[in-house]
C-alpha cells in the first residue's frame, strides 16, 4: 500500500469509528461524555463506552489517529517529543500529592487561579502553572482562562473522593476507601517512573545482580523486601491499595468473562496466589458466596487483606468462608491439596520464567486431577503481522476467544492503541526482573512446569486475557 494510500486507509478507519459511535449512541439516547466535565462511573453514557461495537471502534480510532500522527509528523519533532514524555509523569505526580483535581473540584466549572491552587500547599505559583500548562496541553486539566484550571474528564480521575481540607489534615489517609486508581497513579509516576531511569544501566551491566529499582532505591532488596521496611511504610500502605486499583482498569466484570466460576460446586476451594488484598476474589465471593477463598501473600500483605475482607465481605469472613495464609509462592511448596482452583491474578508477570516456573511446578504438586490454572495476565502480541517463529505455534491448542489482529492498515497490535500493555511490560522489569508473555511463552513455561495449555480467553476491549490450564 503506498502513502497516500495508506493515510486514506486511515482516516477511513477514524471516519468509520466516529460513524459507529455517534450512530450507537444516538440508538441509545444519549451524547458521549464531555471531556469537560467530571468523570461519572454511573454516567450511563460512560456505561456505553464499554459496550463491544463502541470499545472497539475506540480502539480503532486511537490507534489510527496514532499512526497517521507518526506518519505525518516530522520525525525529529516525534523523537524529541517522545524523548521527554517522562515530563508528564513527573507533573502528574506533582498534582496528585497537591491534591489538585480536589481543589479544582470544589472551585467548579469556572476554575480557580493556580496562586489559590498553589497556596494550599505553600509551593511556587509560577511553576505550578508551567505544571498544569504542561498537563492541560495534553487535557489532563482545563485552562479555562491564563493561569486558571479547571478539571476535565481526565483530571477527574485523580479525585480521591475526599475534601482538600481532609487530604492536607490526614495526608497518610489519603488512599483510604478510595478505588485504588490514584494511588496507582502515584506509584506509577513516583517508584515506577524513578526505576524506570536505572533500565540502561542496569542492562549495560548484566553481571550485576541489581534490578533497576535496586539502582534507583539505593537498596539491595528486592522491591517487596524494600517495601516492608518499616522506613517505607507509607509506600508500602499505597502499593496495596493501587494493587487494588488495577482492578478499576477494567471492566468490573473481567473476572467472570474467562472462567466458569458458577460451574465449581458449593464449598469449592479457589486460591488466590499472591492475592495482595484478595480483591478478585472478594468479588468472586459477593457473586458465588458458596466457594471458599484461601487467599495466600506476604505476611504484611495478608494483614491488610485480613483488614479489606473485614470491611468490605465482613460476612465471608464470620462464616469461616476465606483463609488467609502467609505463604512464598516460589520458594514454598503450595501447602492447599485440595484446590479447585489457583487464581493468578496479574502477578505472573511479575516474575522471570525461572521463578515462575518454580512457583508452577509447586502449585502443579499440589494439584487434583480435576484442578485448573486459572491465569488472568496481560497477553503480549508482536506488532507485526508475520507468523510466529515458535516451533509448536501452529499445535498449540487455543480454543476460547481468539484475539484478532487490528485491521490493516494498523499495527497488528494496534499501536499506540495497545501501548499500555507494553508500558507494564517494562514496569514490571524495571521494578522485580519480571516480563509479559505471549501466549507462545505461557505455553512454554507451563510445559516445563507441568502444566497443559487448554484455553485462551482474549477479554474484548481490554489487554486482559484468560490462560486456562490443567495438570499433564
């Protein structure tokens, strides 16, 4: 396909993506939320968006305004601007320990003069304009008129549902009873984005036994180890809960799309490996209160689950229906027998192939016949649209839902559309020397552990997919 071509074939795409939007939402009655006004969850409208036509359709559209960007924009412009894309990540940090979206919540539609903003929390007026300059240039704020922000959609997503008064009075309460997202936020732009800078030298160095985050820390713990020194405890306290926040990236019903939970029978053990808080399966628990949940992490962890479980499914733990357990999933035998099933949830990627393979092998020891692997993971695709070079690809047994390539002519991953997944993908390197598979490499690792590949669940409008397995 040549050039001009190829940009007809996108502007196409984004032609037929605000087509299929505007036609569904009008089917439905209802106008797509405005960037200027706050994020709703209850907005029916932003409901809509999750819908499988209208999510797909974004995804088409973001990808396609990417590529066309990249194609027509002068390349020492795009790698320049690239290059310090890390500027946001550091603005954003900067607005959410200064509790902006909060401020600017409570000043309204018309905004508040960043002298007032800064005056909160007695830092430079100046420079905190340049900030939110920077981050409404990019409409994670408003500048209603010069030097006065407002929130948009976007910037709303930092409200951390508290007053400012409340936040600047008890600043290590801040995440308390919040979804988890902005504390996601700020561990991404603070432990991640600092980790983040050490990956060249730490792989310009491989002899050394120092990750990234070891480098930028100064600590020669792992990132756990480190996060459990009483000395970071408010890091520690934030980590949970944006743990639990990555559960808000998706749809609230990602857990149920991959698995027949409703098919185990009443009084079924389904154990939740390196839990953290234990929220995927506390909303396994809410829908299908007759599984038992064994929820399994590091001894500090499974104090706060105990905490999150109380508030949150008081009633599962009254009836003796969740457990928690300290447990080392790679270097300890899995000491349930009886499981029906072993969730892991987003940590797979957490570890290298040796250690997970470590981890598989024991939960392969400790398996029934009839128990099933149930790994809910980023799935990574190659960009290009080439076969795999994996020798067994066209054997591997893949039933479930496929995921299918991007139309051309997009990147078969869908660019920048995509991105995210490949974001985490550095992050958890940079952060414990973990990685992001294909389905190629879950099939692998499961093999040398034991482990047959059985289904494949691409969940539609997200990076999220299921890997189902059961005992060779």
């Amino acid at each position: 396909m040549d050039a001009f071509a190829t940009l007809r074939a996108l502007s196409d795409l984004i032609a037929d993506a605000v087509t299929t939007v505007e036609r569904t939402y009008k089917d439905a009655g209802l106008k797509p939320p405005s960037l200027e006004a706050p994020f709703d969850r209850d907005d029916p409208a932003e409901a809509l968006r999750r819908d499988p036509v209208v999510a797909g359709a974004i995804q088409n559209l973001v990808a396609a305004a990417g590529q066309i960007t990249a194609a027509l924009r002068d390349p020492v412009q795009s790698i320049v601007t690239n290059s310090q894309a890390f500027q946001i990540s550091s603005c954003l940090q900067a607005a959410t320990q200064l509790h902006v979206a909060e401020i600017l919540k409570e000043a309204g539609p018309k905004g508040l003069h960043v002298k007032h903003i800064a005056a909160r929390s007695k830092v430079d007026p100046s420079l905190l304009a340049r900030i939110m300059r920077l981050l409404a240039t990019h409409h994670i704020f408003r500048e209603v008129t010069t030097d006065v922000f407002a929130n948009t959609r976007i910037s709303s997503i930092l409200d951390k549902g508290k007053t400012a008064d409340e936040l600047y009075a008890n600043p290590h309460e801040r995440f308390n009873g919040t979804d988890g997202l902005t504390a996601l936020v700020e561990f991404l732009t603070d432990d991640c984005f600092k980790s983040s800078a050490y990956m060249t030298d730490a792989m310009l160095d491989p002899s050394g036994p120092a990750t990234p985050h070891m480098l930028a820390f100064r600590t020669d713990e792992d990132m756990y180890k480190w996060l459990e020194n009483p000395n970071n405890e408010s890091k520690f306290h934030r980590f949970g809960i944006a743990m639990q926040g990555t559960n808000v990236e998706e749809p609230e019903d990602t857990i149920f799309r991959g698995f027949p939970w409703d098919e185990l029978p009443a009084g079924s053990v389904v154990v939740d490996v390196a839990g953290g808080l234990g929220a995927s399966t506390l909303f396994i628990a809410k829908k299908f209160p007759t599984l038992k949940i064994v929820n399994q992490d590091r001894g500090p962890v499974i104090e706060q689950s105990k905490a999150y479980w109380r508030e949150f499914l008081p009633s599962h733990v009254d009836d003796g229906m969740v457990e928690f357990q300290v447990h080392d999933i790679v270097l300890e035998p899995q000491p349930v027998k009886n499981a029906s099933a072993f969730l892991l949830r987003n940590i797979v990627h957490n570890l290298s192939d040796p250690d997970l393979v470590a981890m598989l092998t024991h939960l392969r020891a400790a398996a029934l016949p009839t128990t099933r692997l149930v790994i809910l993971e980023y799935i990574a695709v190659s960009a290009s649209r080439g076969a795999s070079p994996h020798p067994y690809a066209r054997h591997i047994p893949v039933l479930g839902a496929r995921r299918t390539n991007a139309p051309e002519p997009l990147l078969a991953n869908y660019g920048v559309a995509g991105a995210p997944l490949y974001y985490y993908d550095l992050t958890v390197h940079n952060l414990l020397s973990g990685t992001s598979r294909t389905v190629e490499g879950f099939f692998d690792v499961l093999r040398r552990s034991g482990w047959n590949l059985l289904e494949v669940y691409h969940c539609p409008g997200t990076v999220t997919g299921f890997v189902i397995a059961d005992p060779l």
